[in-house]
C-alpha cells in the first residue's frame, strides 16, 4: 500500500524508469541514508531478534522470490557476503547486523542508489551516509539524519545518543543543508563535496569513525551493493501493466508483470471513484463469493451511514433549543457574577 502503482493512467510508468529518461525536475537533488537503516525497527522490544545466518537466510530468500528467477541461489549468496562484510564492524549490535545490513540496502540505500544513478544524468546529484555516532542512542539507525541537519538530534538522546559530537555534528551537517538550499551545492567542513556518478560515485559520510567529522569516500561497500544488481526494485511490484502504450517506445525494463487481480480490481476502482466515468471489468475478474461479502459490507455500510444521518437530523432539530439553554446557563451565570 505505501508504493506507487503503475495504472498506466495517474502513473504511466515505474518513477525510477521515467526519472532516468528525464522526466523529473532537472534541480539538484541530495540525498541519502543512514548506515543502519533498518536497526531502528530491530531494536523495537518484543519484536523476535534475527540473530545468526539461519534464521536470516529463509527471511532473505522468502523476501526474494518475487524479485529474482532463483530466490535460493540469491538469498545464499547474500547471506553469505553479508556475513564476512567489514559494515557489520560499524554496527552497533553485532547480534542482528547480518539481517539489518541485508534489510538496510534492500529497503533503502539500494532505492536511494538507484535513484541518485537516474537523476544524475540530467542534474547535479549528492548523495550522504551517517554513520553511528555517540553513545546512548540506536547507531545510525533509520531518521537519525533528519535531527542532525535540522539541530535537534541533541532533543532525542535516545535515539540520536548524548555529548559533545551531538552538537557538533549537528552544525556541520546543518550548514551543508543550508548551502545545499541556498547554493544547489551542500559545501562540506572537510573540503569540496562532488556530485555523484556512476563513474565515480562520490558519498560524503557523517559521523566517521565515531566523530562529528565528515570524510569524502568513493563507491563504499561496492561489493555488498554489486551483489543486488539484477534484482528488481520492490515497487516493480505494483506495475499494474501488461504491455507499453500503442505506439510508445518499447521498455521492457520498465513493465512488470501483470499485477495481481485483486490489486487491478482495487486499481479499477480507484480509477472509477476519480474521474466519474465507469471502467470495464472482466466478468471473469468477479468472484461471486467476494462480491457477496462486498455487498453485504456495501449494506452494512449504508445502515450505519444512515442510521448517523438519522442522528445527526435529531441532533439538528434540538440545536435551537439546546443554544437557549446554553444563553439561559451563560445569563445566569453572568447575573451571578454581578451581584
């Protein structure tokens, strides 16, 4: 539900597909993650901790079978790279570092990466990483980045940890905001801050080996994010299109496979509720036990809507008098405080 679906009427095309034809806005864009993404939602209590290669590998492989043609083979090889990989060494929990790693680059720093590569082409493009940076908080977990270039990382210790090099890194990463808003170019304390390329793929890293300060890199961790080419964007998913456009360019890397009936249903739907006009619908589509749940719930629905119409006429029809009994009370109570 938190994805775009390709209608091929609101969304022509996959956004990743069309921002590296040109289609975006051609302004510079910054962009980028923390180091450990996904360790915020593995920190959450209650939640079960993946803590070995075991119980990593059949959550890794399950997350790929709609994504590459051998989910097994992937999923193996992934686990494996991760496992020996010099980022679980910037971790702050060793114990779930394999599967927030994994988690961290399928869900956000490969989507990131991928997007900074298409936007590049047509605009200057700067891509940053925040590494973990004081004690006390959750490492450089998901949304820590937001804090510190708006200055208020030092408000929420436990997330962002406590001491000086909170502050500091707050002033330094807000002021290449700043730069960045006022100039299109995000300066950084520690020198000149490239563009990114896929030639050179220029990151500015946050926070580096535990301090406030910054340090340019080059195409970090190339070999963990070489091991996800070939595998599909998550959002390929929801391309709700079987074939491109009459008389469109063919793009087969930008059409997925027909989506699933039931989310071409609810796309129809959608469509329909928009523009006021109705959309074909296969019969063969229908499933009469799902409509006559769908229908009973229409009823159910139009009951309730008009049981609260009912109320809301009753409630209407007293208001003259409940507003003489509110001026009466206010009256009186006025009356009271003169005498």
């Amino acid at each position: 539900p938190y994805m775009p679906h390709v209608d091929g009427v609101f969304l022509p095309r996959q956004p990743l597909a069309a921002i590296a034809a040109g289609a975006g806005l051609r302004v510079p864009m910054l962009l980028g993650t923390t180091d450990e993404e996904y360790g915020l939602f593995t920190s959450v209590p209650g939640l079960p901790k993946v803590q070995s290669a075991e119980k990593a590998l059949p959550l890794v492989t399950s997350m790929l079978r709609s994504l590459v043609p051998d989910a097994d083979a992937a999923g193996r090889q992934l686990v494996e790279l991760y496992g020996k990989s010099p980022m679980l060494a910037r971790y702050t929990r060793a114990d779930t570092g394999l599967y927030n790693a994994i988690m961290t680059d399928y869900m956000f720093r490969m989507p990131c990466v991928r997007l900074a590569l298409a936007h590049a082409s047509h605009a200057p493009t700067f891509m940053y990483r925040v590494d973990k940076v004081a004690p006390g908080g959750k490492g450089a977990c998901h949304a820590i980045d937001i804090g510190f270039c708006l200055e208020t990382a030092r408000y929420v210790p436990n997330l962002c940890g406590t001491g000086p090099v909170v502050r500091n890194l707050e002033q330094i990463m807000s002021r290449c905001w700043i730069n960045f808003a006022t100039s299109g170019i995000p300066t950084a304390t520690s020198g000149e801050w490239p563009a990114y390329d896929g030639g050179n793929r220029h990151v500015m890293v946050f926070g580096i080996r535990d301090t406030a300060e910054c340090e340019l890199t080059s195409n970090p961790d190339a070999v963990e994010l070489a091991a996800w080419d070939g595998i599909r964007e998550l959002d390929s998913l929801w391309d709700c299109q079987t074939a491109p456009s009459a008389g469109s360019a063919s793009d087969s890397s930008a059409i997925a496979p027909p989506c699933d009936a039931a989310v071409a249903t609810e796309d129809i739907k959608m469509v329909t509720e928009s523009t006021g006009e109705p959309a074909a619908v296969s019969t063969s589509d229908v499933d009469p036990a799902k409509s006559a749940k769908d229908t009973s719930t229409i009823e159910g629905t139009a009951g309730s809507a008009s049981a609260d119409a009912d109320a809301d006429a009753s409630l209407e029809a007293k208001a003259p008098a409940l507003a003489v009994k509110k001026a009466d009370e206010v009256n009186a109570e006025a009356v009271a405080t003169t005498d």
